[in-house]
C-alpha cells in the first residue's frame, strides 16, 4: 500500500512538472507575442531579482535608492539587488540549463561583451525582447553598432542597453594651449613634446589596451573591417602598421619607450606631478571627479580625436528560466527610460552615460540632459556621440597585446 | 617483516597531515604546472603531450631576455648582500654591547613586507621621488627629469635596492650568528703571533664561517629569482623578469597561453631546484672537509 501511494506521488509530481514545463515554455513563447500593456500588467505586483557587479557603491545606491523605489512607484515592482558578478551568475546558469531546470533564480542581468558572447554560444538568454520595449524603440538608434553589437558580437535583440563608457584623452590647459583634434595633430603635440606623453603597459592594463586599438583604427583606416576577422594571421597582417607606428613613436615617450607605466592609475599620478602632459580614461567623466577629489589641476581638459574615441555599451539581459520574465522587460524598459538614465547621468549620483542618441531626444529633452552639471572637464553628450567608434570583436584582443608585446616592446 | 612492524609506520602516520598539505596542496599544484607546460589541458582540448612549448619558448627572444634578465637581477643582488652582509656583521661583532640598539635595528628590513619595501623604493627613488626632489631643490640638476632614471629601469636599479635592503640584514643575521659561535681563542693566538685584523678575518673567520655565506647566498639568489611583486612594481616593461612575464601570460584572457605560462614556470622550478642541488653539495663538502 505504501509502495503504491509513494508510486502516486512521483507520477504525480512528474507530471505536474511536464505541465509546469510547457507551460512555462508556453508563457515564453507568448511573452514576446503580448503587447506591452498586457506585460505591464503582468509586472504588477511582482519581484525582480537583479543580479549585478556590486563593487561600486554609487552605483549600487542608484540601484537601490532610485531605481527600486521608482519602480515600486510606477509598477509596485519590488527590485532585488544581487551582488553576483558575471562569472558567478554564468556558472549557476549554466548548470541549471544541463539539468533542466526551467524555474531559476534569477530575473535580470548586467552583462557585456565576453560574458554575454558565452550566454549567448550556450543558449542561456531570453529573446529577442529589446525590441518590445517602448523606450529601445523611441530614445535608442537602433542602427548603431553601439546598440546591434557587443564588443563586436551581434546583439540580436537579447539584451538591452542601459549605459555606456567612451574613451577620453585628458591633458592640462595651463601647459599646453589647445588640445589637438586630428590625429596628425595629435601626433605632432607628441613629437614636439618629447618625452611628456605615454600610454599604460597594453599588456598589463586595459586601459593601455583601447589606446593601442585607437592607434589601430588610426592608422589602418578605421574600424569596419576589425569587425568580421576570421583569421590570427589576417589579423596581424592588418595591425602592423599601426604597430610599427607605435614603435617609431617611442623615441618621444616618457623615458623615450624603455618602459610603460604599468597602470593607468600610475598614468594619472605622473599626469597629476607634471611629469606628464596627458592622461587616459576608459570613461569621459573621471577627469571632472579628479578635479573636484583634487588629484588633478584645475586647469585640467578632456578631449577626442577628429575620428573618434572607443566606447562600449553595456546591457541587461534576462537568463532562459527567469520566474519573472515580464517583470524583467518592465524593469530593463525602465531602465532606458529617459527618467531613469538622466539620474545616471548625473556625475553626482553616478556618471555614466546616455544610450540615447542625442538626437532621438526632443528640444525639451536635449535641454535638460545639456542642463546637466556634468563638471567642467567633461565633454558635452552630444560632442561625445559625434566622436563615438565601436569596440573591436572581444577575441581580437589579446592577439593585438601579444603582437604590441613582440613587435614594439622591445 | 619489516612492513608489518607498526613502529615503521608510525612516523609516517604522525607526518600524515604535514604530508596531505605537501603532496596535495603543493605537489599537486606542480604536477599540474608540469602537466599543463606539457601541452596536456583537457579544458581546452588539448590532450596530447608535447615538449613543443618549451621548444618555443627557448626559440622566444623574450623568453631569453627575461631570463637572463633575472639571472642578472638575481646575481647581482645576491652578490652585494654577501659582500656587505658580511663585512656588516664583522663589524656588528666587534661592538660592545651597549650598542645594543643597532643590533635590534639592522633586523627591522627582514620583517617589513616586500610590497611595502617596493613602496618605499618608489617614493624615494622615482624621478618625482623625495631625492629627485631634493636635488632638484637644492639646484643640483635643472629639470627634476634629469634626476637618474632608478625605476623602472632596463638596469633594474630600483629592484636591486630593493633586495640589497631587505638581504643585506638577512645576510648579517646569519653571518653574525656563525661569527659569535667561532672560538675566540683562535684569534687571540692570531693576533698574539702578529696577525693583522684583515689576516684575521681573511684566514679565521671567513674560512669558518663559509658553509653559512654560501647557504645564505643560495637561499637569497633563490628567492630573488622566484620572487614576482618586485620586479612587477618596480621593474620596466621590457624586459621583464621571468615570474613577471608568467604571470601575464597566466592572467590573458587567452586560455590558449597558458601552456606558455606553465612552461616558463616549471623552467623557474627548474634553475630553483638547481640551486637546491648545488647547496647540498657545499654543505657536503663542508662536512666532508671538517
């Protein structure tokens, strides 16, 4: 009797799972079929669990204090923040998706680049839903490489942008006049210079890394055909310009290129002495935050090059077994909303910036994002957009380190 | 018989939890290293063994610098810290001992960390350092850039400060110690037939006192050579020292390097395990003389 009843219960409870399978499949399926009002209303009420990089703590105050009680406001969402980066979420994704198991944890991610590459090479991603949202459709250029692809991988609609990062060079108004602004320019700033200019150790820093991939789009004609490289050798074939461009330069570097600064951190110190004339940032705010910590001068000016500066997007997108897709959506079309990333904008509270294109925006907009007090240092978001060139494929990358490393460190 | 006897395995059962650490922890992690250079990581596919990357890395002209860059390093610093280190502790037992105070104070660079030893080399030595700065107060040089370049340098200046600061006193420690403990008789009988101080030294102590100055230098050159946040903080960009040029190719994000990472590490074993071997036979040497 017993043995028959225990029997009961697993069939029972296998086919309650079957049902709860498809289901759940079937909800996905429709999910992206709903009209958006219909998915508002299915986030009413819900709870979202957000699964983010926690090691900076504006940006998880922006999270916690604005973006969650907003969201409370609006769709009486309550947004769980997770402080699990990347490769954390990715393992326990993964090892949920080789069991089977169609109901996670997890709602939201923050991703880009590599890490969303591997989400995407093993299935691990909802989609396509960044279309669905009204806020992608209204504020975003969707055309843009910025927005289609990842470190140059094809977005296709799986995640959705919610900030950005863009290259910025720093130099000091006291010292020299103007900041150059074609490369030829900039070039000659260097020559004339000697001595007073350097880049981080590529090999050892990131930020070294983009300023050598500046150089590369420079000096072999921009940045299209980076995008489709099938081939190492292809690929070291194209760079050797601009690698033998970086190896004549070193006789007017700091310490005529005997040695690299192995950090951009200790870039900014020798900017800071006066040992150096400029400076780097994988950001276009940080020089305005260091004038007013006091590290660097006053005097102290961004600027980018004729052809534009590199900058990368980074996105949220919503894991395979997410309980609560439509809440998700809701909370990834609120973060894009233009509310939302005016806050985020703001070098006080945090400092990244738009995803919008500036001229998606209405008169109206574009003057409250212009009202901004973005610092004096910092560059206006629509001089930004016009200088703005997509990252390389991510697996490019550390090939272009190890030919730098070969061909000019040496 | 031998096997069943329950005393012949007792030391081994009471060594069992030092042996766990060993084997596991650090045998284990070797023969993975030595795996890994081999061209065996099943991770990435790779499973079939092969000496084709320490082929390349002996063909890598990089590879050559780094390695007699720490050579270089290495020999160096180790050299001037036995030289000095000895000399030092000479004179440290000639001191009466009120002067107690010095004897306390040359141990202080053993405990103080690497890292902060790096640190203070930085601060002191760049060409924005303390001494930059006063020479340049003091007008001896025009521009502070004309202040030698000590850090970061091809010569490797600033590192070499840093080991003679933190082996100089290691040296004297051990040095003295064997110093204090040589019969002093002998050198009163020395001085009684007319030796001079240097023969003294020359013939006495620095004879008897041999097997340590070797040791030492052994256990410094090694540990220099092995030794990564030094060279990593204050070392150029080229060339770079060989735990310095692992670590990068360890930390790309390229899985495919790590081979090439694994080869240079079991090379650095390699020269470590050397050194161990030419110690043993000083110190058999020493023992067969006596």
């Amino acid at each position: 009797m017993k043995r028959k009843g225990l029997i009961l219960v697993i069939v029972l409870l296998a086919f309650l799972t079957l049902i709860a399978c498809s289901a759940e499949e079937e909800v996905t399926e429709e999910l992206l079929e709903e009209d958006w009002a219909r998915i508002e209303e299915l986030a009413q009420g819900s709870e979202v669990n957000f699964y983010m990089w926690g090691g900076d703590q504006r940006i998880n105050q922006w999270v916690d204090d604005y973006a969650a009680s907003r969201l409370e406001e609006e769709y009486g969402i309550e947004l769980n923040r997770v402080p699990m980066g990347p490769d954390d979420y990715l393992s326990q994704l993964l090892s949920e998706k080789e069991v089977g198991r169609q109901q996670g944890s997890i709602d939201l991610v923050w991703i880009n680049g590599e890490n969303f590459k591997e989400a995407q090479e093993n299935d691990l991603l909802f989609g396509p839903f960044a279309e669905k949202l009204p806020n992608y459709q209204q504020y975003m250029d969707t055309e843009s490489p910025e927005i289609t692809t990842d470190f140059g991988y094809p977005t296709e609609g799986y995640e959705s942008p919610w900030g950005q990062a863009q290259f910025t060079f720093t130099y000091d108004q006291a010292r020299s006049e103007e900041a150059p602004y074609t490369f030829a320019e900039f070039v000659d700033w260097i020559k004339e210079n000697p001595g007073q200019f350097t880049y981080p150790d590529p090999s050892a820093d990131f930020v070294g890394s983009v300023f050598v991939r500046h150089i590369i789009y420079e000096v072999t004609g921009g940045y299209e055909q980076y995008q489709q490289i099938e081939d190492e050798e292809e690929l070291k074939e194209k760079i050797r310009p601009a690698l033998e461009f970086l190896k004549e330069l070193k006789p007017y570097l700091w310490r005529e290129g005997e040695t690299y600064p192995a950090t951009v951190a200790q870039l900014n110190n020798m900017f800071a002495d006066g040992e150096l004339m400029a400076t780097m940032a994988y950001s276009s705010i940080l020089t305005s935050g260091e004038i007013a910590a006091g590290n660097f001068p006053d005097t102290a000016r961004t600027f980018v090059l004729e052809n534009g500066t590199i900058a990368n997007t980074h996105f949220v997108a919503i894991p395979f077994n997410a309980p609560n897709k439509a809440g998700a959506m809701v909370t990834a079309n609120f973060l894009a909303s233009f509310e939302a990333q005016l806050t985020k904008y703001d070098p006080e509270r945090w400092g990244d910036l738009l995803v919008f294109s500036y001229d998606k925006l209405s008169s109206a907009e574009q003057e409250k994002v212009d009202s901004i007090d973005v610092g004096e240092a910092t560059l206006s978001q629509e001089v930004l957009d016009e200088h703005r060139l997509p990252e390389m494929p991510a697996e490019l990358i550390p090939v272009i380190e190890r030919e730098w490393e070969r061909v000019v460190n040496r | 018989m031998k096997l069943v006897n329950s005393s012949f395995w007792k030391p081994y059962l009471l060594l069992l939890p030092a042996l766990i650490i060993l084997v596991g922890l650090f045998l284990g992690g070797v023969a993975l290293a030595i795996m890994q250079s081999l061209g065996y990581f099943p991770l990435l596919g790779l499973e079939e063994f092969t000496f084709d990357y320490f082929r390349e890395i002996f063909a890598d002209p990089h590879f050559l610098t780094s390695l007699g860059y720490s050579l270089y390093i290495s020999l160096v610093s180790a050299v001037i810290s036995v030289i000095v280190g000895v000399f030092f502790a000479f004179q440290l037992m000639r001191l009466a001992d009120r002067y107690r105070v010095i004897n306390i104070l040359y141990k202080l660079p053993i405990i103080v960390p690497h890292i902060v030893v790096a640190l203070l080399i930085f601060l002191l030595f760049t060409q924005s350092g303390f001494w930059a700065r006063l020479a340049y107060r003091l007008g001896w040089i025009e521009e502070m850039s004309q202040f030698p370049a000590l850090i970061f340098d091809r010569r490797g200046i600033g590192i070499i400060f840093a080991y003679l600061w933190k082996q100089i006193p290691f040296v004297t420690l051990i040095v003295y110690t064997i110093f204090k403990n040589i019969n002093q008789r002998w050198e009163q009988v020395a001085l009684n037939l007319g030796a001079s101080k240097i023969q003294v030294f020359w013939n006495i102590y620095l004879p008897l006192a041999m097997p340590g100055i070797a040791s030492a230098f052994i256990i410094i050159f090694a540990f220099s050579f092995g030794a990564f946040e030094i060279p990593l903080l204050l070392g150029p960009s080229y060339p770079r020292t060989l735990p310095v040029l692992a670590y990068q190719r360890y930390a790309s994000s390229d899985l495919s390097q790590r081979p090439y990472a694994m080869a240079i590490t079991v090379v650095i074993s390699l020269i470590s395990i050397l050194l161990i071997l030419i110690y043993k036979k000083i110190m058999d040497y020493y023992q067969l003389k006596k």
